[in-house]
C-alpha cells in the first residue's frame, strides 16, 4: 500500500524539490519507503514526467519493491497505490510466457502484465488499486482505479500542468491548483454528507470513477468505463432458477466465491489482524478465516461506559472461532482529544469518518499493519433499512404519479403546514413534492439537506452546477434500472454511499496512520455473483443478511446473528450539547466571517443550529456545516 503523485509538465520541465515536496506529503500513507523518478522525453515533443511514491511495504519488504519501478523490457514506468491479491498467479502465467522477475512484489507483477497485455490486464486483477503508467513506446500516461473504488485516484489538468495523487490534499499543496470551491461538490456534500465521483470539493480536481481507466496522449485526456456491477449482471444469467435444489448449489458456490475472497486477502509478508465487532460482517470474516491453519488475532474497540460498547458480541465471537483476541479499551475523553488530528487529516469533508480514524488509530498503535474489514456487508447483502424502505417508496411514487397534476400540486402548497418540522417529515414532504427532481427516491433516503434546506442555505445555485453534481447520480440511476428492487438498492448503495462515504473515509483515516484495511466481502467477482442473484433471496423476515449468514453453514451464533443493528458509533448527539457545544456554536453563528461567507446563508446557518438545539435536526446537519467550515479553514479555500 502507497500512496502515489506525478507531475506532467506540457513543453516544460518537472521542478525536483516541487516533485518532492508532494510526494512527501504522503509518508503518512507510506513510511517504510520513498521515491521519485523524473522521465524526459523529446518525441513527439518535449516533455518531462515525474513519479513519485511513498511505500507501506506489503508484500516484498526488500529493496526490490521501491518506487517508482521501471520495466527493463518496454522501458515503462509505474507509480502503484494498493495490492494486487492474486498477483502469485498473473505472474505464473506470465512466466510461462516467458517473463522473468527480479522481485516478489506485486508492483513487479502489474508492471510486467501491462507491458505484455497492455490496458487488457486489468481484466486479470483481483484487488484494490490506483496506479499509473508511463507507456514509454507510446508516449502516453495510462491510469486505472479499481473495480469498487476502494483506493482513490485524483486529477487535475491545466495548459501547462497534469497532476495526479492518491490524495487531494497533495494535489493542492504543489500550488499549481487554485483553492477555489467547487459549488457542484458543495451541492453534492450538503445533499449527503460527501461529493459524489468524479466530482470534489475543489475546482478544477476530479475523481477517477471506480472500474475506469484514464489516458493522457499528446495533452488530450480519454476516460473509459472497464468494469461495472450493473453491466456485469447484464452479461451473466438473468434467469437464476428458483428450485431449493439449484438454489442450494448455487448458494454453495457463493460460499467457496466468499471464502475465497477472504482468504485472498491474507496475502502479506506482514501479520493481518481482523477488524472484530461482533456484527454478522466481521463475525463472518472471521468464522472463515478461523478455518485455517494458524490462530487468528482479532481486534475490539471498546468502550467503558456499556450503552457504546459492543464487547459482549465480540468477545462472543472470538471464543466461538478460539481466536487470539485483543481489546482496545478507549475513554469517551480519547476520543473527543481525537477529533481535532481527524479533522486535519481530512482529504475531504466528510460529515462521517471520525469514528475509523479513531479506530484506525488504536489499531496502529497497538502493532496492526494490516487489517481485514467487514465494510461492505449492508450494501451487498442487504442489510440496510433502506432495502424495505426505497422499493416502497418506489411503489408510492408510482401510484402518486397516476394522480391529477392539480392534486399534486395542491399538496405541495400545503404539505409544509400541517406536518411536524423534523428530518423525517421533510424528507416524506419531500418524497411528495420534488417528485421528478428526485431522479430516484434512494437519494431522498440517503440525504442529508432535503433540496428545500439545501436552497435556503445556498445563496446562490446554477445550472451548470446543479447539472454537474446530478450527473453521477443520473449514470447511476440509468444502469440500476434494469435490476430488480432490492438489487436496484444494492447497486445505489454501492456506488454512492459505500463509495462516496465509507470507502472514501476508511482509506484517508486509516492511511493517515499508515495502515491498510482490506475489505473481503466487496471482492468485485464476489460483487458480479451476488448481484445476478434474485433480490428476494437477500430478504427474510427470520433472519438478517440470509445470503452472508448462510456462508457460514450455523457456525453464527444466534446472539450475534439477531443482536440489535447498530454501528460503532460515538455520542455526538451528547458532546454537541456539551463538551462541542461551545466551539460548533461559535464557528456556525459566525459564517458569515469565514472561507464560506457568499457561500452560505448565515441565518440558514443559524437556524440548523437552533433545530438542534430544539431537536428538530439530528447532529449530523450541524456538524457537517461545522466540518465544512473547518476543512475549508485549514485549506484556504474561496468561493
């Protein structure tokens, strides 16, 4: 794991200690390692590319996987962010084909499959990834992001400049990227809490989609889609057969397909813990693994006070699989001293978040390099409330369709007077009035500003602006179409909020630690499988996530197969109103004097913060504002 920066100087030259600089900026994410390599090139133009790289040795801990890496045989050069699990076999087969190795790593590996299949080995990897190539014989800068986007990839182009990094931050320290806000991204955060790929918080910096590739040739950019869920299903069986016997086998290949992916990801010259809670996703992480050969050491954050410790299931957990188990017993005061180091440490403004850099943290601390995950679960598996909720709001919405437009229209005017002013009432209001706006009732189930806030707390929204922070959500909704209710679900939450939110915030908080988090239950040949499968397969009313719980043959036990649903979750409803209290209030009744002034309304400020305080808005509205402002702050943002 890495983290990784270049510079393309169109008809100039890449300046060394510039070079420098950002790629130091990432030792956080790699501090076993560095390097940076600056390529000139004279055909067809003059042109200079630099690499650079900070490594987290993985795999290969000797010299022979320092970065950036040259390929002897093409003359190519690459700069690699992630891990490539099945890389042992990508290398077997090309050695058969006659290539040889001078390491064990699997950056060797990637770059030796691009030099000999060229854009097409990506077909062939299995893991987590941004990387970039430079094509030396063709004179062209090849980039790719992973299937699921678990690892980040950010770009940036000007007349004279390329940039591209593992994080944004980096890209705005090299001071060739104007710190303007990008209002599209605004729009993106206040409807949900993150921006939304390809677009961030800063103009002009674009995300590289999951499942794409990036060229640029000749200072002409062209982005191509390699993989989706969505077209995955399409070009599989759609007509899954529904008998207990076919059913049952092709649950039994779905179990090999999920042990293989979790087993996958043990591949480390470096020991690997697992992320334990106690919840069905890490339980089965761990019930897998526990059938191996040697004792699995597992980790628990808890807590003193009982109402946010979930010791009970976890500690239940690691004596069913006879695990080496290690708690992390952390005070409410630890974590409040942590919010301030989680705010820096923001690549971009997150209203989530905080609770994985804590976590991440700890986890550091007490010796763990690598760790396996169980984040993704809810989204394939259909855990959330939202796969019963969304498909009946579906169902409403088509039935309010058939009404009269002057129906419609009259419940609009008088929605707002006779129900309670809450979140939830705005969002049913909203499910009525907004209709065609929405583009698909999961985003109203997902947001946080309902579109009515979101204009009152905006001075100011375009056209332009209010197409561009659509437009991913419009892709979205077009190639979930064609699945069934609960994999149209499945589909949404896996490329908005997994993506935008929890994938985005697990790789800043825990590289901000230099630890790598691997997620086994979101292997995108897992993702194909599943989302071939009849939604309904995914839903029982006896029991939670049948499909994941089913992995494991009964090897659950039943206390944590049927515990309360709950995250690992932090009191910030309680601190807002007490220990935060003093610097949230000060920082959002005085917008009008910050980086956000002419952005926002200072009285829509001010009146989320009273809804608070009276509670009629959960804390997560005033505290997105909050993080916003502060982000904003520490990276000189403008409007």
């Amino acid at each position: 794991m890495c983290g990784i920066v270049g510079i393309v100087a169109k008809n100039g030259s890449v300046d060394p200690d510039l070079l420098d600089r950002a790629t130091q900026s990432l030792a956080h994410r790699g501090p076993d390692d560095s390097g940076t390599v600056i390529i000139r090139e004279t055909v067809p133009a003059p042109l200079e590319i630099g690499l650079g790289n900070r490594r987290l040795a993985i795999l290969d801990l000797s010299p022979l996987g320092h970065q950036p890496m040259q390929d002897p045989e093409t003359g190519n050069w690459i700069a690699y962010n992630g891990e490539i699990y099945n890389f042992r076999q990508i290398r077997e087969e090309l050695e058969r084909e006659g290539a040889s190795f001078r390491g064990n790593s699997d950056t060797e590996v990637l770059l030796r499959a691009y030099g000999r299949w060229g854009e097409s080995c990506l077909a062939k990897l299995r893991g987590m990834f941004g990387f970039a190539i430079w094509d030396a014989r063709r004179h062209k800068l090849f980039m790719a992001r992973d299937p699921m986007g678990i690892k980040p990839l950010y770009y940036f182009s000007s007349e004279r400049y390329f940039l591209f990094a593992s994080e944004l931050r980096t890209l705005l320290g090299t001071g060739l990227v104007p710190r303007r806000l990008d209002r599209a991204g605004l729009l993106n955060y206040l409807s949900f809490g993150s921006a939304y790929d390809p677009v961030t918080l800063v103009e002009g910096i674009s995300s590289l989609p999951p499942g794409h590739s990036l060229v640029w040739e000749n200072g002409a950019l062209s982005q191509k889609m390699y993989w989706d869920m969505g077209r995955a299903q399409q070009n599989g069986s759609r007509n899954v057969p529904a008998n207990n016997a076919e059913r049952q086998h092709i649950e039994e290949e779905l179990h090999s397909a999920l042990a293989e992916s979790v087993r996958l990801r043990m591949v480390s010259d470096v020991p690997v813990g697992v992320f334990l809670s106690g919840g069905i996703d890490s339980s089965t992480v761990t019930g897998i693994l526990s059938r191996g050969g040697d004792r699995l050491n597992t980790f628990s954050i808890v807590f003193r006070e009982a109402e946010y410790s979930e010791a009970e299931y976890s500690r239940l957990v690691a004596r069913t699989f006879n695990t080496e188990h290690h708690e992390l017993l952390v005070s409410q005061r630890d974590a409040l001293a942590a919010i301030p180091p989680a705010l820096t440490a923001m690549d971009q403004p997150t209203v989530d978040g905080l609770n994985t850099y804590f976590v991440s943290r700890q986890a550091r601390a007490a010796g763990i390099k690598v760790a396996l995950s169980g984040l993704g679960g809810d989204e394939l598996y259909a855990g959330y409330s939202t796969f019963h909720t969304v498909p009946r709001m579906e169902r409403f919405l088509q039935i309010w369709g058939l009404f009269p437009k002057t129906i419609q229209r009259g419940f609009s005017a008088t929605a707002s007077q006779f129900v309670r002013d809450t979140d939830q009432s705005r969002k049913l209001t909203a499910l009525a009035t907004e209709n065609g706006n929405l583009m698909h009732p999961y985003f109203l189930s997902r947001m946080l500003f309902t579109p009515q806030l979101r204009s009152a707390l905006l001075s100011s929204i375009g056209s332009d602006e209010l197409d561009r922070s659509r437009t991913a959500l419009g892709e979205c909704v077009s190639r979930a179409m064609n699945l069934d209710a609960i994999n149209r679900v499945s589909y949404f939450e896996t490329r908005c909020y997994m993506l935008n939110t929890l994938l985005r915030d697990t790789d800043m908080m825990s590289m901000a630690h230099g630890l790598e988090v691997r997620v086994p239950l979101i292997d995108h040949l897992l993702a194909e499988k599943l989302i071939g499968l009849p939604g309904a397969w995914k839903i029982d009313r006896q029991m939670p996530k049948p499909m994941l719980v089913g992995a494991l043959r009964g090897a659950l036990p039943d206390r944590v197969i049927h515990r309360p649903k709950r995250g690992f979750t932090l009191p910030f409803e309680h601190w807002l109103r007490d220990e935060l209290r003093v610097d949230v209030e000060t920082t959002l009744l005085n917008i009008a004097g910050g980086p956000l002034s002419g952005i926002l309304n200072a009285s829509a400020v001010e009146n989320v913060w009273g809804d608070f305080q009276h509670g009629r808005t959960s804390w997560s509205r005033p505290w997105s504002l909050y993080v916003l402002e502060r982000w904003c702050e520490l990276h000189s943002m403008t409007a």
